[in-house]
C-alpha cells in the first residue's frame, strides 16, 4: 500500500491551522474584557469581579488607590448605595499590547448616602449626575490588573451640590 504523504502534510497542515484559529477565536479582546468588567461593575454582580480583574489590582481613582478586588468591590458597594442605578458608558477605546485607554460616561441619581473619602456620610442629593470619564487600564492573562481612571472631581460634587441662592 503506497501512502501519498502529500495529502497527509495538507491533512495535517489543515488541522493545525483548525487548532490554532480555534485557540486564536477563543482569546478575548481586551476591549471585550472591559467590557466583561463594566458589565459585572454595572450588574452590581461584585462577588464576580474576580472572573474578570485580577486578585490584586491596583486601581487609581480620584479619591486614591484602591488595592485589590476587595477593595474595588468595596469602592462600588460604596457607588452602589449612593447610586443604585449607576451606570457606565464606554465610548471609545484604543488598544496597544496589554494596555486599553478607554473614555465614556458615569451617569446615576443619587438616592442613597454616599461615604465621602474623608470617612463622613453624605445624605442623598435626589440628583442625577452624569460625567465624562477615562482610564487606561492593563490587561494580563485576561484579566483587568490595573486601571487608573480620572474624571472631574469637582464637577462631579458640584452635580450634588444644592443650587447656589441668588
């Protein structure tokens, strides 16, 4: 019996190329990783945050770090109950090896109280707020191990703020 070995390198050939698009297919994006993140950020699902960052990511806010996913899951817990139904917008990404810059949009009312970063409550406003924001983040084995973000500080507790009388 005479084997074409020909037709046994384009068999092969062919299976390997399967496997490696299959393998390719399978490998997330980062900007569907972030996505993967905001979702559970904005579902409030906070016990799954550590499907999708890091155990011990470092997060810059402009409140200060955050340290590890317990400490994000606190900072939301935190968003959470000043602003049940916050939400995140991401407008536009740029990625450029493990590294995505995103910008959006942070909008919610304030219906709860809010624990300021000196450790005092805030009662709730009743205000709806809606911001610009960006964050560059990294990602590593397809998970968030870092993001730093930024946003108007000011601009945003001037949203809370009562109106100034005449």
């Amino acid at each position: 019996m005479k084997i074409n070995t020909g037709h046994w390198i384009v068999v092969v050939t062919l299976a390997g190329l399967a496997a490696a698009s299959a393998v390719h297919a399978k490998k997330e994006s980062n900007r569907q990783i972030i996505n993967r993140w905001f979702e559970r950020i904005d579902s409030k699902q906070l016990d799954k945050l550590g499907d999708v960052e890091a155990v011990d990511i470092e997060m810059k806010v402009p409140t200060g770090p955050v340290r590890g996913t317990q400490g994000h899951q606190q900072l939301m817990k935190t968003f959470a109950t000043a602003f049940p139904n916050y939400k995140h917008t991401v407008t536009q990404c740029v990625e450029s090896g493990d590294t995505i810059a995103c910008e959006g949009r942070f909008a919610g009312d304030n219906t709860g109280p809010m624990m300021t970063p000196t450790g005092q409550t805030m009662p709730a406003t009743n205000k709806h707020v809606d911001f610009e924001w960006a964050g560059i983040a990294k990602v590593k084995d397809g998970k968030v191990s870092a993001c730093h973000v930024y946003f108007d500080m000011m601009g945003f507790m001037q949203q809370l703020s009562p109106p100034r009388a005449p």
